[in-house]
C-alpha cells in the first residue's frame, strides 16, 4: 500500500493544478487524506453501496467518486468535490496517479524481495537471470555490497533507509534493502577498477552522515568487487565476516574492508581446539586475564609504536626506565620478551587469539 504521506503530496499537487479539492478514503470509509479544511465524515456513508455495486465511479452528496483497484481489489476511493464533468475528469487523473503509484510500490517490494533471495542464495541462477531482466537490473556490471550495522530500532532503521537512499538515488543501479532489524544492505554498482580507498570513502560518507543526522554510531562493513549478479551474495557474505571480524580485533574502527583484515581474517578461521593449544603453548597456566589493565596498556602502546621504548614512554607519560621495569616484569612471568620481534609477534598473536576465544565463548 502507499503512505498517507505520499497519498497526501499526490492530492495536493492536483489541487494546486486544478484548483479541485481532493480525498482519498479506505474501503472502511475511512478518510485517509484531503486537501479540504475540514475532513468531510459523511463521505463515508456512500462507500459500502458504491463497493457493493459493479460500477468503478459514483456520484453523491456533491462528489465525484472513483474506485481504484490493487491487484483487482478495491485498494481506495478517491472523491473530488464538484457536480461536473471536471469533476469527473480529474477524479479519473487522481486515480490514475495512484494507480500508477500502487505499480510502482509493487516493482519495488519486487525488487526488494529479489535482493533478498539474491544474497540469502535462495535463487536458481536461471531464476536469477529471468527475474532480473523482469526487473530490467543489468546482470554483468560490476558491484559490491556495503553492509551498515546500527543499533537502533526498526523504527529508526527506516530513517536510517531513507538516509542512505538520499546519498544513492539511482534506483536502477545502486540497491538498498534491510536484511534485519539492525542491518542495512546497499548492493552499489561501481566501476571495476574502484580502489579500496574510495570504497572505504564511501563508507565513511555513509558512517559520517548518519551520524551527522544523530542516527547514533553505525559500522560499515565492505565485501568484494563482483562482476555477475549471481555473485553479489558471495561480496554480502564478505562484508559479514568483516562486520564480524571488525568486532572482535578492531572495536574502533567504523569502516571494515573484507581485503584489508589481515591477521584477523587468518585467527577467525582457525578452529577453537587449535587457539587453546596454541595458548596453552605461549602462556601454560598463564590466562590473559590474569594480566592487568596497566600490562595490557602498556603492551598495546608498545605495539603501537613499533617497540620504540622512547616514544611509548613519552606516551604514557612515564620515565623510560618505568617501561623497561614493566617490560622486564612481563618477561618474567610469561618468559616472552616483547622487545625482540619474535617475540611481540608471539604475544601480539596470542593476545589475538584470546580475544577470538573470548568473544566466541559470549556467542
């Protein structure tokens, strides 16, 4: 069905072309929208005869009525003030334009079921092919899928649609549709030869401008380039376990990028038998979380800044000597001493991993 705001815009646009005044009512009786000042109740009197007649228009109580149909059903009745034949005239406009509205809310529910079932896998490619040419969506044109977290609710999320819509207004190429009520799928086309700055660009376009429009924190996570349809759910699942990927090893970050997860991607796929070997091996009866606040700062900083025991002291605002106090005291109690880089590499790798493990046991 349409919007009240749609029906709305419609009926006020032919008011101020014809000068007519306009109302839409359900098939209850109920006024929907007008353009007169006071809503005219007695109109819905005439509506139970005029719907249990065969005829598609009516006149009474000086309107015009006309029936508009939805997939044969009566859907509304639009009434148009007035005795004669303008009257009449533009009763049969304004149901032709909502008419035509109903057909272009059904091709979009079409296009939004046909996204869908074309990231969920639930299509034959001979389905996919048929359906798309029905829908007049080009086939081999490359494209990728932005998948846009937020934590609000479906209410929201529609806003959320709305604003995404409003940056990617070509509804022939660029697809936008919720998965769930926290997810928000754009199917972008794109040019082929995009490099990953600008699709991370335009995840940051999407990220800050939902939060310019107080839409709370969102996080976009970014598949591949495909160049057939029928791989567009291969990039949606991509930007899945980006999104997911992103949650555990980089909190901080807003945009994630399938082909930039680095060791990351390698730890979410190893299976968890083989993380607890691995940490058995680095810390034996040692648990990570054993190591405290100030520790985990102080390693992290120490990464951060490529083992650099001047530049990481000055920026914890501590002595030099303070650091290499607390790195000692970390050597001895794991025997690792992260100064050398094989031995970050081992501790960085396994503070990983337990991340990984952690977060997989909140599952």
């Amino acid at each position: 069905m349409i919007s009240n705001q749609n029906l709305q815009i419609t009926i006020d646009g032919l008011k101020s072309i014809t000068k007519m005044e306009f109302t839409v009512l359900d098939t209850e009786g109920t006024v929907l929208v007008t353009t007169e000042a006071l809503k005219n109740s007695s109109l819905s009197t005439l509506i139970p005869s005029f719907l249990s007649s065969e005829a598609d228009n009516m006149h009474g109580m000086g309107y015009q009525l006309i029936k508009v149909y939805d997939n044969q059903e009566e859907a509304y009745i639009v009434a148009v003030k007035g005795d004669g034949d303008d009257a009449y005239t533009f009763a049969r406009v304004a149901a032709f334009q909502i008419q035509t509205l109903l057909g272009a809310s059904v091709e979009k529910l079409d296009k939004d079921s046909f996204i869908k079932n074309l990231l969920m896998d639930n299509l034959l490619l001979v389905d996919i092919h048929t359906r798309a040419a029905k829908l007049r969506i080009e086939n081999n044109v490359p494209r990728l899928v932005y998948l846009v977290e937020t934590n609000n609710d479906s209410d929201t999320n529609t806003n959320v649609m709305d604003v995404i819509r409003s940056l990617f207004p070509n509804k022939q190429k660029d697809f936008i549709t919720a998965v769930d009520e926290h997810n928000i799928i754009l199917v972008k086309e794109t040019d082929e030869n995009e490099t990953r700055e600008s699709m991370e660009k335009t995840a940051m376009t999407i990220s800050d401008t939902l939060s310019s429009e107080a839409m709370g924190r969102v996080r976009v996570a970014i598949g591949s380039v495909v160049q057939d349809l029928k791989d567009v759910s291969r990039s949606y699942k991509e930007a899945k376990i980006a999104l997911e990927v992103g949650k555990i090893f980089y909190e901080s970050n807003v945009c994630i990028n399938y082909n930039r997860l680095g060791i990351g991607r390698l730890i979410y796929q190893l299976p968890l038998p083989l993380c607890r070997m691995y940490l058995d091996e680095i810390f034996r009866d040692i648990r990570v979380d054993d190591f405290d606040e100030e520790t985990l700062n102080t390693v992290n900083k120490f990464f951060e800044n490529s083992l650099n025991i001047s530049e990481t002291s000055r920026q914890l605002y501590i002595h030099r000597n303070t650091l290499v106090y607390r790195l000692d005291k970390l050597q001895k109690t794991t025997g690792l001493d992260i100064r050398t880089f094989e031995d970050a590499i081992t501790f960085k790798l396994a503070l990983m991993v337990a991340k990984y493990m952690n977060y997989m046991d909140q599952m």
